[in-house]
C-alpha cells in the first residue's frame, strides 16, 4: 500500500519541488522561507571538509569523521555543490588546523571556475539540511564569517570569529588573505605565539595555541582592518554558521524557527579522534554528535530520494576515509568501496557512479524506509 504523505508528496512536489516539500519532510511546521521557483539556480559552490590524516586512536573516531564527511557530501548533493572531503594533508608543512587553510587553497587550484568555497570543520553536523546561505545578501564581501567585530578588534582569539565554517569569494583577496595565513602557520612556535600576542589582546583572552588558524585570522583582520573591512561581513544572528552544540541541548531542540535558523550545529572543544573534551564530559557530547546526525540525516535521506545518487568522486572520498580503509565491508562503506573498485575494474558504471540497477543506500536509510512503510 502506498502510504498517504507518499500521495501527498508526489503531488505537491512536482508542482513545487523542494520548498513545500521541506515543510512535509522536516515535519517542523515552520513558515516557508523560500520559495524554490523565486530562487535564482545554485551558485558554483565548492565544499570543503577534511578529516585528520591518521586513523583515530579512539575506535569510534573514525566512524564519526565518517558520518561527518557523509553529512557534508549529502548537502552539497542537495544543494548541487561540489564537496572535498580528503583525509590526508594538503600541504605537509601545515598539520592540524592549518590543513584547512591549506586545502581552502588547494580548492581554488582544484576548481578555478567556482564561485565560492565553503570551509566547514569536521566536528560539526549540518542540521538544517534544507537551509541555503543567502548568497544575494554578500554582494562586495569576500569573507563571511561568524563573530563578533567588536571582539575581533579587540583581539579575542575566542569570540571575536569562529573558523569552523568560513565562505570565501572566489577573488584575488581571498587567495592572497588565505596565503598570509598559510604563512604565520609555517612560523613555528613559541615565536608564532610571540608574534601574535601583539594583536590578540582583547581583556581576558590569553593566546591560546589550541586556536590556530583562528587566532591567525583575527590576528589578521585586527592588524590590518583597515586593508580589510571592506571584505569581510561578519553574521552573528538569524542565521548560525556556527552554533554551539550546548546552547542546542540546553534549548532541547535541534530545529530551526522563524526567528532564527540553526544551519550547523559545531561541537568545538569535542575531539572525536581523540575521545576527548576540552571543556566537560567528552561522552556527552559523542552522543549529541550523533543525535544531530541522526535528525540531520533522517531529513536528508526524505529529500535526497528524488536526486541523482552519490558520484563516483564522493565514492572515491568516502572509500579513502581510514575508517572505510579498516571497515570495507561495513554497511555504510560497502557501496563506496565497490563503486571504486568497479570503476577500477572498468565494469559497468553510469557517469555518477551508480551500480546498475543498485541506489546507493546510506546508513539510516532502512529507518527511513520503515517509516514511509508506516
Ligand atoms: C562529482 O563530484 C565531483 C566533485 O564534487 C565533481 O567534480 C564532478 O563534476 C561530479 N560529477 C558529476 C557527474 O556530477
Ligand atoms: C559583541 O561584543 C561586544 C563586546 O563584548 C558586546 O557588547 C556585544 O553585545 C556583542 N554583540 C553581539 C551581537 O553579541
């Protein structure tokens, strides 16, 4: 028997497509943002995500890098990004957080023609699935960060901005700002801390080495504010780039309401790879990493149904990923691993690397199904 919403669904959705769709799907009864057909087509917008190089040395971790990179990758799907998900170093010189800066760079060697490249850490789960940045809105802007210009400023390594997900414009100031990066990340310490005490001296922060790039941004930006306001947009409200996973729990909801938008749920402090917590119980936030997946992926699935399966190249990610590299065989990795090795083989693969006859069935998907068959 076909389910009622199945009925229901198929109807409003070849008339609207997505945006009544989300409101079915997300079974939140929110007021619809926007309408799909008002929306001007997806900007050329690369994602860009990465896990540590070495295989975690707590067990799970490398399971939940995994349902991080799959979070992303569906996204981008979604949306009809493209998404760079590797696990190993872009450049060998820049280890840890540096890697991001270095891979940000190596996207725009990777895919000249883009428009913008999105950088989201890999301790975060994109939780509004639905959600696209409003892109209209950064005419002239270069950098959209979440932070707080007043604390920036001031040098506050902490609050002043948050590099957990950063949207660069394509532009030659992009590159360049990326680049000065890449190089107060080459200077090793303790002279990088020395250097960049001068700038981050905001009242009570004390320069924190954990912080990285981060610290180097606001270093940055603080220097040299004046060379660059005019790029840089920082967004506090509305919508958060970047909200903190406690201020979700203690809300008790992981949704989105009218007056503000939760896109991407980040669990800094949280290290997966290493089963730890700078800030309190590391269990704790392992669980609320999953649940977001989880409310995440549930939506995501409901709406991927009607696009195009994984491509071959987030295959070839998802398979390379040391915890496919342990785990062939494992449900969620199965499909990646064979999709490459049938590519290998040169047997039977359609351009998105689809198996004949076979969708691509990530984790989760059997929940799903069983709640259509309700
Ligand atoms: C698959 O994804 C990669 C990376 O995002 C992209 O370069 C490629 O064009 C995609 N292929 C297809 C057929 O969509
Ligand atoms: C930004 O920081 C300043 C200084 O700490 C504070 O007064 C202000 O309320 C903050 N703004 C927002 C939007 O949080």
């Amino acid at each position: 028997m076909i389910p009622i919403t199945r009925v229901f669904e198929a109807v409003v959705c070849t008339a609207f497509y997505a945006g009544v769709c989300y409101m079915l799907f997300d079974g939140a009864a929110r007021k619809l943002r926007t309408s799909p057909l008002l929306m001007p087509p997806p900007p050329k917008l690369v994602l860009v995500t990465a896990v540590h190089d070495q295989p975690c040395t707590y067990p799970r971790g490398d399971y939940l890098n995994y349902i991080s990179v799959l979070n992303k990758q569906d996204y981008a799907r979604l949306h009809g990004y493209k998404c760079m998900a590797p696990s190993e170093l872009a450049d060998p010189r820049l280890k840890f957080m540096w890697n991001k800066v270095a891979w940000l760079l190596q996207a725009m060697n990777d895919f000249p023609d883009a428009e913008w490249y999105l950088w989201i850490d890999s301790d975060t789960i994109i939780i509004d699935v639905s959600f696209t940045l409003p892109f209209w809105n950064y005419a002239g802007k270069d950098l959209v960060i979440w932070g707080n210009e007043t604390k920036m400023l001031q040098g506050d390594g902490r609050h002043g901005m948050n590099s957990g997900v950063m949207l660069f414009r394509n532009t030659r100031w992009s590159r360049e700002f990326l680049e000065g990066i890449a190089e107060i990340g080459l200077i090793p310490e303790p002279f990088l801390g020395q250097r960049l005490r001068e700038q981050l001296t905001a009242p009570g922060y004390d320069y924190d080495p954990g912080l990285r790039d981060q610290n180097a941004i606001v270093y940055t930006l603080k220097k040299e504010w004046a060379r660059h306001h005019q790029h840089v947009l920082t967004i506090s409200k509305q919508y958060c780039m970047n909200c903190y996973w406690r201020d979700l729990l203690e809300l008790g909801d992981l949704r989105s309401d009218e007056s503000r938008v939760h896109f991407i749920n980040h669990f800094s402090g949280c290290q997966m790879c290493t089963e730890q917590n700078k800030n309190s119980d590391y269990k704790e936030c392992e669980t609320e990493f999953v649940k977001s997946f989880e409310y995440a992926n549930s939506i995501m699935m409901k709406m991927l149904a009607r696009k195009p399966a994984r491509n071959l190249t987030n295959h070839e990610q998802l398979a390379a990923l040391p915890y496919c590299r342990a785990n062939p065989t494992s449900r969620e990795c199965r499909p990646s691993v064979n999709a490459v090795q049938m590519a290998a083989e040169g047997l039977v693969m359609d351009e998105r690397g689809r198996l004949t006859g076979a969708t691509i069935q990530p984790p989760h998907a059997l929940f799903v199904g069983m709640l259509w068959g309700l």
